[in-house]
C-alpha cells in the first residue's frame, strides 16, 4: 500500500488472526490510522463486496457466504475497525454494510 502522499513510499502490514474471526491484530497499523489512502482502500474492499460474515453462535465461530477473498478482506476491515474507535468510523462501517 501506498503510504501516505508519497507513492515512492509503501507499507506493507501483517495481519494475524484465524480462518474468519475478526479478532486478530494488524501489525504496524496504528502509525497510518489517519491515512485517507487507508480509509478509501477500505472503503471500497467494503462497498464493491458481496460477501457476508454470519454469525453461527452455537459453535461461536464467524461462517463466510460469497467468495473466500471477499469475506477475507470484509474480515480486514472489521479487524481495522478494532483499532478505530472513533464516531466516523462507526458511521463509515455502519453504512458500507450490506
């Protein structure tokens, strides 16, 4: 991903976790929490994405519907979204769902 303004510049991150729990950790994300380039990538893994995460609460564990990659990037953004807590991102989440 490009980092910031400067397209010379990239950042790579890890991302932890297992199969589609949103729980997990993105390593190095804090430093580039503000950055709009990370917020309109995540936007639109959001609104161009058919997928769903479905909730099976007798096993506790998060199901995918759609295509593995779509779910796998909704997961990204909800794992990003554990490190907002701010207003505009609830309001971001709440209207990129489907």
């Amino acid at each position: 991903m490009v980092d910031g303004n400067d397209a010379s510049k990239l950042a790579n991150f890890e991302v932890k976790g297992h199969d589609y729990d949103t729980k997990g950790e993105i390593v190095g994300v804090n430093s580039h929490l503000k950055a709009a380039n990370m917020s309109n990538l995540l936007h639109c893994m959001t609104i161009c994405n058919e997928s769903k995460l479905i909730v099976d609460e007798k096993k506790g564990t998060i199901v995918p519907s759609g295509l593995p990659t779509e779910a796998a990037l909704k997961v990204l953004v909800e794992k990003y979204g554990n490190y907002v807590a701010e207003e505009s991102y609830k309001q971001f989440r709440s209207s990129c769902k489907n």
